[in-house]
C-alpha cells in the first residue's frame, strides 16, 4: 500500500514537473491545483471507489480517511458525510432501490446506512477486514466477504447473521 501511494507521489511530481517545463507555473496552479482542490472538496486521503445510485443523481464515495460521502451528481456538491469507520473505507455501493448503502472497511465491520446518512445497522462478526460486499435484489440482506476466509451473509433490518460461509484457505 505505501509502495502504490509512493508511485502515484511521483506520477504527480512528474507530471507537475512536466507541466511546469512545458507550461511555467501560472499551468501548474491552474490545471493541476485548481482541478484537484475542486474535485476532491474536503477529501485528506485516497478515495477508493465511486459509485452512482440507480437514479444517477448521487454519487457515494469511500476513503482511507475512515469516511463515506455522498455528493450530488449535477453539481459535484458533497450532501453528506458519514462516519463510522476505525480504518480506511474500501467501499461503498447503493442497493438496487438506492435506498440504502453498505460501506466496509479494513477494520473487520460493514455499515448499512439509510441514503441520507444515518447508521442502520454495524455488521461484525470478521475476524479480518472486509474486503467485498454485496446486497440481495430485495435489499433485506447483504453478503460480506473477509481475509479471515469466511462470508457472512446478514440481514440488513436487524444486523443479526444469517449464516457463516466457510471452507475457504484463503481470503474471500
């Protein structure tokens, strides 16, 4: 992890190098700054995924600074931030009504959350981080998949386990 957030330090000095050499530093502020305090709006680390609600008009994004944003599509205005997390947000997907979301993390625990943010049910019961996620069609459950070779399937109204998947060597 700290090997690919060095690479991606110097593609940006390369880049930033490059653009000064072709361009002078006026470019610099104006196509490498600007676009990236403008897209990023209050982020301090690595978004890691990106994903659009069935209607198009929110997007949910998680981050290795332990939270998960909602921002609205046609304006790129961030609506919402949620907070839950002890380590870094690996994702975060709607379910197929876009009425809920599911965030998990490498701290060993899922979150299903209302659209607007409010914390529905903590899922733990890893005994590694999650590493995938997934709602049924219906949205009543959601499937987790850990390092700790096991998945869980929940169910998302009372955060209770249904069944342990097991049999797995290695990370699911």
């Amino acid at each position: 992890m700290i090997r690919l957030a060095k690479m991606y330090l110097l593609r940006q000095l390369l880049y930033c190098l490059f653009t000064f050499i072709a361009f002078g530093a006026s470019a610099i502020a104006q196509d490498v700054i600007e676009p990236l305090w403008s897209t990023t709006r209050g982020f301090l680390a690595t978004v890691n995924s990106a994903c659009f609600n069935t209607y198009g008009d929110r997007i949910v994004t998680a981050c290795t600074d332990h939270t998960t944003k909602i921002w609205n599509a046609n304006t790129g205005t961030c609506l919402q931030t949620f907070e839950g997390h002890s380590n870094a947000v690996i994702n975060a997907i709607y379910d197929q009504q876009g009425d809920r979301i599911v965030t998990y993390s490498y701290d060993s625990i899922a979150i299903v959350w209302t659209a607007d943010g409010e914390m529905i049910n903590l899922l733990a019961g890893h005994k590694g981080a999650v590493l995938n996620a997934s709602f049924n069609p219906t949205g009543d459950r959601v499937v987790t998949a850990s390092a700790d070779s096991t998945a869980i399937v929940w169910n998302t109204i009372t955060g209770a386990p249904v069944f342990t998947l097991r049999g797995h060597k290695g990370k699911v």
